[in-house]
C-alpha cells in the first residue's frame, strides 16, 4: 500500500509526510519530529528533481530519508544541547532560593520553632531557634514554603 502510495503521488507524498510529520510536532512538542518531518521535505525536494530517473526508486528514497532523519536528528540534537546556557539571572523563577542570605527583623518571635518575618512585600514563616520579636535574623534556606533562618 505504502509503495502504491509513494509511486502514485510521487514526490507529493513525501512532502505530505513531512507536513504531518512537523504539524505532529507542534501537537506533540519534543524536538524529534521536526527533524524527522525536515528529512521527509528535503526527500520531496529532491525527488522533484529526480522523479524521472531510473536509480530514484523507493527504495532509495527511504534509504535517503532515513539517512537524512538520523543526519538531521543529531544535528539538531547537537545545535539544542548548547541553548541551555546558563542564566544571567538564575534565581529569576526562584523566589525563596534568592532570598538565602537576606537577612529580616522578627515581625513574631519564633517560639517552638516557628515564626514570622516580612521581607519586601511578603510576610513569610520561618523556622529555626526560639527568638524575641525585633531580632534581626539571616535566612539559611527555603523549603517549601518555609524559610529556615538563625539570629544575625
């Protein structure tokens, strides 16, 4: 069926396959079908070209396209792992982690270990050793929606 397909739409087909392919690609988004949908275009392309040729037959076609999908899969692969760099902000999504190190004056004393300080515009609990309210205490970590803090 699929050779009957191939031989009776000719290059139409692969370039049908690689819009499916791309337009799967955007319902299921994971950086693989591009390149597969991209192989399948450059296929089309190039049997446009070849369509008349006697040595452009399906095999060969499937044997480029599959050689073009892994081509083109490691090298997107390759281009996509370098675009993780590193932030100039890393804590830009991590509120409590870029307050570690501020430090706040108690707003409730911490008794049993638990208490409450207002940093910027957010009153926060806190956690750690029984202090009076008005001590000036440094944030150690957040967990949670807890901070850890000890006297400053």
């Amino acid at each position: 069926m699929l050779v009957t397909l191939a031989s009776e739409l000719g290059p139409w087909t692969w370039w049908i396959i690689g819009l499916v392919l791309l337009g799967a690609e955007i319902i299921i988004p994971g950086f693989f079908l591009i390149w597969v949908g991209m192989a399948a275009m450059v296929v089309g392309a190039i049997s446009f070209a070849l369509w008349d040729s006697v040595a452009w037959s399906w095999q060969i076609q499937f044997l480029v396209f599959a050689a073009l999908s892994l081509a083109f899969a490691y090298v997107g692969f390759r281009v996509m792992k370098g675009r993780n760099n590193d932030s100039d902000q890393p804590m830009l999504n991590k509120r409590m982690d870029s307050l570690v190190g501020r430090t706040a004056k108690l707003d409730e004393a911490i008794e049993n270990g638990r208490g409450r300080i207002h940093l910027d515009d957010t009153t926060w609990t806190v956690s750690g050793p029984n202090l009076p309210a008005g001590q000036a205490v440094r944030i150690i970590s957040a967990n949670g929606g807890e901070l850890s803090v000890e006297a400053a």
